[in-house]
C-alpha cells in the first residue's frame, strides 16, 4: 500500500518505504526554509532600495585626500580612494562631512588600468633612450626651498585675504573674501608621469601642453590652421572629476605663472589688438553711458557723447583700446570672462589645492629644468617655445614701459575694478603691486593714503 507522505504528495503509484518518511519530511523542511528565506532577504533588499552583490575577497589600500579651508582649517572634502590591489574591481567610496557641500564624485579605476597605462608609457619612454644630465643634488635641493617658499607664501596671503572655496552657491563659511572654486575642465593629468598641472594661458601652456601630448602619444594639432585646436586637444589629457581628486592628492602638481600685467597685455595683444570688434565697443557704450534718460538734454548730451565716441572708433577700424578691453572684462552685471585673461586665483584655486611646484616665467631657465627632470624629459623633448608673440633675441619689454602705454591712460573706476581682480595674484606670487601703481602714476611715491595701495 501507498506511504502516507505518498497519499499527501498525490502520487498514488509511488511505494515508499516507512523508514524513509522522516527522511522525506526532513527534506521538504528544509526546502521550504531555505525557499523563505531567499524571499526575506529579497524583500528587505528591494525595501532597502539595495540590491546583493556577490562577495569577493579583495584587499585593498586606502589612502585620504581633504581638502581643508585655508584659515580655519575646518574640513571641507573628505575623499577617500580604495585601490585594488587583488582580486576583483572596487569602487571608491566617497564621503562628505559638509552635507551643504556637494560630493565629490567617486573614483572608479582599477588598478589594472593604470598598469596598463603604465606599461604602455614605459614601451614608448624606452624607445627614446633617455637620458639624465649631471643635476648635482645641491642645486635640487635649492630649487625645491624655492618652490617650497613660493608654497608658504601662498598659504599666508590666502589666510590675510580670507579666501573661501564655493561649489555652487555655497561657499565653505560666511565671509567677504575671494571664493574660490575647482573646475576639473582647468587641469590636464599625466598619470604614467604622475603630474597634474593648471595650465593657464599666455603662460608657456601651448608649449607645455603640446610636450604632454606628445609625451603621451596623442596627435598634436599644427597651429597654423587651427590656433585654438591644441587646446581643445587636451581633452585627452583631462581627467574625470572622480579621479582629478586622487591626482592632485599624490601627483607632481605644477603651476606656472608671470607677470600680471605682462599677461594681461600679451592676451590683449593677441586675442582684442589689430582686429575690429564692434560687439564689445557697442558693451562698452552701454557700460559707459548707460540707457538714455528720460530729459530731452540729457538724451542729446548722451548722444553726442556717443556719437563722438563712435567717430574715434571709426578712426582706428573698430579696434578696442586697452581701457575698452578692461571695462568690458571687469565691469558691470557680466564681466567677459576669458581663460586668457583670468586671474591665476580664480581659474587655478592656489589657496585650495597645494601645488608642489609653483614655477615663474622670470626663472623659466631653472624651473622648467627642474620640471624636465623631475618628469624624466631630458633629451628626449626638449623645452619647446611654440607660441613665441616676440624673436628670441628681442628682450621682454620692460615694466616701465608697460605702465606707461596701458595703465597711465586708464580712469580710475577701470583701476579700482583691476586692483579687485588682480591684486590678489600680485600678492600671491611676490610681484610689486605698490610699485606698478606708482610706475603708472595713480599713486605719488610716499602716499602711504592712495586707495589703490
């Protein structure tokens, strides 16, 4: 006769043995158990808004980059990087102690990827056959006071001038000081040379961006055709923001700087000069005389004052003047931002991310000899000059002359709107402010009182 676990499953054809039904119980107990239980953790992870992942065995190395305000020292950004060192890809986890603050993104590259890079960078490094010059250990060490010097200055103007960082519309606390902000798309990284730099222009960058990409392997553009290509070239050389972080953390970060006002008058000549340019010049109009009053005289007056204005633009085919230019750049609701004339705080952030090499165009001759041999260049690429505005045996123009041609001319609401924006990069990198005011004439030797000072 059929069993009783036989008559319960409905199999009447089925003879199983009496000493077999506990086991049978056992058996379907354990099924059914382990059936809800796979349903339990599957509803708390769909409650949980988690789904399980398989657990890997994999160990990894932590390592921390903060990001700290400049004066209080508060913590701003916390990122932590996990990198694989065996078994299974992990991500990055990212933390934030400022719930205001967005996240910085998380960073995603596996260990694996950057050996690759690595091996690739090695092959082609070897085939240069590179080699070292005689650098004696005591002219690095002076090299590397020096930056370090430039670094702690840095530090101590950020803290007088009270500079904050922002992301967004938050800023890291209350204050009436600069506000600075990290734009990933304003760095380019090399990992396989482990440097990271804030390449400005009219500072040496098309020289040093066209070394990097062809360090690198990438194609450099030709800048005859194109004069602005090779910037739009390093797009290949920028990182994701969830992988900049870790960079500027561990890397050789580098930043290059000049003269304020040599910069600013090499843009000028470059980009404004020896070309008309209608649209800013009618901005200018706007900024200068404003809308037309309701008086009947006072439309008239502002109408001879432009139609006069106009006239003088004429004579010299549309091309704004320098004190044109700098109204347009600093003045009104919207100021015509450029990466070419941007102040050096305000594109790179040298209060908030610490560069290891600050380097001058006045000491380009040991700083950029420092450079190629901390990234191992030597007689491989030589320092190139790609975008020379003068003949290499032509001397720079001096700054007496400078003063006198752009900023003598200048009203003083147009010197009042430079002092605010470049001031702070005089300060920041050692360049004479107070003697450049007094060079230009808008402040007498010995006025201590001049609101430019």
């Amino acid at each position: 006769m059929p069993s009783n676990v036989a008559k319960y499953l409905k199999f009447p054809y089925v003879r199983v043995p009496k000493r077999a039904n506990i086991l049978i119980l056992l058996l379907l107990l354990l099924v059914s158990a382990a059936t809800l239980s796979i349903l339990f953790i599957s509803h708390m992870h769909v409650k949980n808004g988690t789904k399980p992942k398989r657990q890997t065995a994999v160990l990894v190395q932590e390592s921390q980059f903060m990001l700290r305000d400049n004066k209080t020292g508060r913590l701003v950004w916390d990122m932590k990087e996990m990198k694989r060192l065996h078994g299974t890809r992990r991500p990055v986890h990212t933390t934030s102690r400022i719930p205001a603050m967005a996240k910085i993104v998380q960073n995603k590259r596996s260990m694996g990827a950057e050996q690759t890079n690595q091996v690739k960078f090695d092959k082609y490094f070897k085939m240069a056959d590179p080699r070292l010059p005689p650098l004696s250990p005591s002219w690095l060490a002076e090299r590397e006071a020096v930056f370090e010097q430039r670094s702690n200055r840095i530090a101590n103007v950020c803290r007088a001038y009270d500079v904050r960082i922002g992301r967004g519309n938050v800023t890291s606390r209350p204050g009436v000081g600069p506000v600075e902000r990290i734009n990933g798309d304003h760095f380019v990284s090399v990992p396989a040379l482990n440097v990271t730099a804030c390449l400005l222009a009219k500072v040496a960058s098309t020289s040093l961006l066209s070394t990097l990409l062809r360090v690198t392997g990438k194609e450099v553009p030709q800048l005859e055709g194109n004069r602005t290509s090779l910037h739009a070239a390093a797009g290949a050389l920028r990182l994701p923001p969830s992988q900049l972080g870790a960079m500027l953390h561990r890397s050789l970060t580098v930043l290059l700087v000049r003269h304020p006002l040599r910069r600013l008058v090499a843009a000028y000549r470059d980009k404004i000069a020896g070309r008309p340019n209608w649209p800013m010049l009618h901005h200018f109009e706007f900024l200068k005389f404003g809308s037309a009053p309701k008086s009947q005289l006072g439309r008239e007056l502002r109408d001879a004052e432009m139609q006069e204005h106009r006239r003088e633009a004429l004579s010299r085919d549309g091309v704004p003047t320098f004190g044109e230019f700098l109204a347009v750049a600093l003045l009104g609701d919207r100021p015509l931002r450029d990466a070419h004339w941007a102040p050096y705080w305000r594109y790179c952030a040298p209060c908030h991310v610490r560069y290891r090499m600050v380097g001058q165009l006045e000491t380009a001759g040991d700083d950029l000899r420092y450079l190629w041999h901390a990234l191992r260049l030597y007689y491989w690429v030589q320092i190139p000059w790609l975008h020379r505005s003068r003949p290499e045996q032509q001397p720079e123009e001096g700054l007496q002359s400078l003063a006198d041609t752009y900023l003598r001319p200048l009203e003083r609401p147009i010197m009042m709107a430079f002092k605010r924006e470049y001031k702070l990069d005089f300060d920041l990198f050692g360049y004479d402010w107070a003697g450049l005011m007094r060079m230009s004439g808008h402040c007498v030797i010995g006025d201590t009182g001049c609101d430019l000072l």
